[in-house]
C-alpha cells in the first residue's frame, strides 16, 4: 500500500493528482500518525521526518516533481526498477518509449529537432542507462546519435517493430514501435556516418519548392546540410535566397 503523508500542500497535490492520473491506489495520513499493517512505501515531502515501521521504503516527492516521486514509488513496489533502457522509432515525429527492466514508464512523440533533448531529459538521474535506436530513416536517426548525451546507444534493426493497429489506435504506431524497439539487443555505435541518396536529397529539394514563396529549390549543397541536421529548410531557402542576392 501507498501511502502520502506530508504537510506540504503543493507536494500532496501533485503526488495525489499524478498518482490518480496512473490509476494508482494510496492513502493519505497525517504525518505523526500511525500508517496501515499493508503499508509499503510512504510518500513525504522535503525536510520531514515521518516514523514509518521497520521495512518501509519512504520517498521524498520534490514540489515541481511528482513524476519522479511517482516513478520511485512503483519502483519500489515492484522490487527495483531495473535499468533504464530508451526506445526511439525516428522519423519526422519520432517515438519515444522508456522502459525500467520490463516495464514502460513514460512515452513521447515528439518533432524530430526535440528527440535528443527528450531522451536527454529522460536519462539525467538513470543509473547505467542505455539508448536503443531503430535503423529506419537514417538521416534523422544519425543526427539523433550525434546529439544524444555522453550514453550508450545500440543500434536496432527495426523490421517488424510497428504493430497491427486497431480500432481507437490510429497515430499510436511509432510510439509503440519505441517500446519494441528498446526491447531488442542492437549493435553498439557511437556515431552513424550516413550519405543521403540521391532520392532523399530530392524530397528535401521538393520541399523546399513547396515552402519557397517563388517556387524556387534549394541546391544539392544546401540540401546535404538540411540532410545532415546542420540547416533547417526554412534555414536553407534563407541562404539560398541571400546567394542569390
């Protein structure tokens, strides 16, 4: 059992809410007063000291935090969290799942610039993490292993990862791609050197035409940089306009 007891009105809020929101079952004491037989982990909140019987974890929730109280507490329900292993199907939105040992505690879709960042965010307290990222769509995959912090990222191959999708699913494919991917053993890169090919430089090039308000592409060299994440096609249509000034 689960419970919150704490004097800090804005730590009670947010635990209570985000524990609710899991469809979590708690209860809620004082904090001198005596907590159920049941009782396995006692939230709290900074600088107090609630007594709590021999063999119950006790968890301090940060104000502004709950999420990480939230992830501590089933944690330790479940006997440990294991490690923290990240999936990432890339694309133009990628999806973002992150597992502790077998379990998914959090998922993302995100646009493809904020990927890095969000994993980044994700792993700042992981003890011995890892990053697993599927090889579909190269150019957004190498830039995300360029971008990821100092961490050890394997390399996935992602055949097969995107499940059926029934009814009321729609749209939830990458994410769920995410979290097969970071359930398969990859090989270890520290970084994904990718040419594009002639038809990935095209797209880019096409869409730089449907953006440029004279209807004008980008050319090949411009084109390699949006490729390799150094320019973004607004970026590169700005340069491209500025040459040909």
């Amino acid at each position: 059992m689960i419970v919150v007891a704490t004097e800090d009105f804005e730590v009670y809020h947010e635990v209570v809410t985000a524990l609710r929101e899991r469809g979590v079952d708690f209860t809620t004491r004082e904090p001198g007063e005596p907590v159920p037989e049941r009782t396995g982990v006692v939230v709290t909140g900074p600088a107090e000291n609630p007594a709590v019987p021999a063999g119950v974890a006790v968890v301090t929730a940060e104000p502004g935090d709950p999420r990480a109280a939230v992830e501590a507490i089933l944690g330790h329900l479940r006997g440990g969290e294991g490690r923290t292993v990240v999936g990432v199907d890339p694309g133009d939105r990628p999806g973002v799942a992150v597992l502790q040992g077998e379990v998914v505690v959090a998922t993302f879709q995100v646009p493809a610039a904020e990927a890095a960042d969000v994993v980044a965010a994700e792993l700042e307290d992981a003890v011995d993490p890892l990053v697993r990222v599927g090889d579909g769509a190269r150019l957004v995959g190498a830039r995300l292993v360029e971008d990821l912090p100092d961490v050890p990222v394997e390399l996935v191959d992602e055949t097969g990862t995107t499940p059926y999708l029934g009814a009321g699913a729609r749209g939830m494919g990458d994410v769920l791609a995410a979290v097969n991917i970071a359930r398969i053993p990859g090989e270890r890169v520290t970084e994904r050197a990718v040419e594009p090919t002639a038809g990935e430089l095209k797209r880019i090039k096409d869409r730089s035409r449907e953006e440029s308000e004279t209807n004008r592409a980008i050319d090949d060299a411009l084109a390699r940089r949006v490729a390799a994440g150094d320019l973004t096609v607004e970026e590169a249509l700005a340069e491209h306009r500025g040459d040909e000034g």
